[in-house]
DNA sequence: ACCATAGTTCTATGAATATAAAACAACCAA
DNA sequence: TTGGTTGTTTTATATTCATAGAACTATGGT
C-alpha cells in the first residue's frame, strides 16, 4: 500500500471491532441510507434496544472514530464520519 | 450492494470479527505479503504466540470464511480466501 | 518400536463485550 | 416549580474471547 503508517493496528482493530456487531452494523446501514439527519432517540427507537443499550453502541462508534455527533441542546443528531470510511475502509459502505 | 442478501450479516459480522484482532490482521497481511506457501507453523512462529493460540486463530479466520487449508500430511499449508474478501469486504485486503 | 514433528482439542483463566435497569444531568414547557 | 424529554453514566450480569499449558492424534524417520 501507499504511505506506511506507525501502527496501523492502533485505528484499525477498534473500528474493526467497532463493526463487528450486528446492532452497529445496522445503525451504520441506517445513517448510511438515511437523507436527513438521525437522532440518538430515532436511531435506537429503530433499533428496538434500550437507550442506555443505544447510547452504548453510540459511544462505540464514535470512540472508533465512525460517527460524529452535533448536539442541538434537547436532541444529539448523529452522522457517519464517511471520510473515516474512505480512508481506512475504502469501499466497505458500498459494499455493506 | 447490488443484490439483496437474506441477512447478509450472518455472513459478515463472523468475518469483522475474525479480522476485529491484532493478531489475526497480521496473519492476514502476512499471508498476503507472502509469495510462497506458508504453514501454521511458520506463522505462528512469526506471531511469538504459542501453537495451540495459533491454531485457535486459524480456526477462527477458517470459520469466517477467509482462508483456507491444505494439508500436506505432515505440515497444513494455509491461503487467503482472496475470492472471498473480494465478494464481502472488496479492496480491503489491498487497505490493509 | 521409539522418538521427533505438526497441529488440534481440552481445560482453565482473566479480560473484554453486550445488555438493560436505575439513577443522574441538562434542558424546555406549562 | 413541577414535570416531561433526551441522552449519559453507573451498576450488575451473562456471555464471548484470547491465551497457553497439557494431553492427544497422526505421520515420518531411524
């Protein structure tokens, strides 16, 4: 590959594990084909899992570097960080 | 994404999970990087872990689908599935 | 027959993960 | 101020995972 990076591993293993759950991988399918904007409280909702459950797997994605999240005071609205996607796993949201 | 899947996370959660791990990664890039065959042994001893934890890792990736095993009587030859990753996780091997 | 080689399986163990109830924090609205 | 909404943190629990020693299987060489 192109440029060599100091440990890799370092990013890679937690997003990888990051995906590697079924509840996450669906709510990274939902925002992926989701137009407008998604609440934590939406997401979860769909999800049919607990909001502490919810909250969890929020913490998870973004401590892997896969979400980010804008707080509008009352509701926290998450979105894929596709730039992340892009550049350690090249294609994997078309794919998924 | 062309073709709807019947639960195509039935196949790929087993697969990030498989890859969800330092170890088993490095195994991956060294099968990749590697132009011969190599044997678990090999590998295993490249990893500085103890055989019986290798084997449990080969298990592992085998039953995700990702490599796959020849045996030479003596000695078991392990390769890529590359068919494979190009079919779930397309361009990954070459991110990696 | 005996020993060495190559791997798997069994067993044990400590660490990490997923889940959700309960308590908490921050905010708005009536 | 009281109460409802939105989400996080704490605590508890059950499960899965990674590791490796020990025993076992299978094979080959001498």
């Amino acid at each position: 590959m192109n440029i060599k990076q100091p440990n890799k591993n370092l990013v890679l293993v937690p997003m990888l594990k990051a995906l590697a759950d079924e509840t996450r991988l669906d709510i990274v399918r939902t925002l992926r084909d989701t137009p407008g904007e998604l609440s934590c409280g939406d997401i979860g909702e769909r999800m049919s899992i607990a909001k502490s459950t919810a909250s969890y797997h929020f913490r998870t994605l973004r401590e892997a570097g896969l979400i980010s999240t804008r707080k509008d005071i009352r509701t926290k609205y998450v979105s894929l960080r596709r730039d992340v996607f892009d550049e350690y796993l090249p294609g994997f949201l078309d794919s998924l």
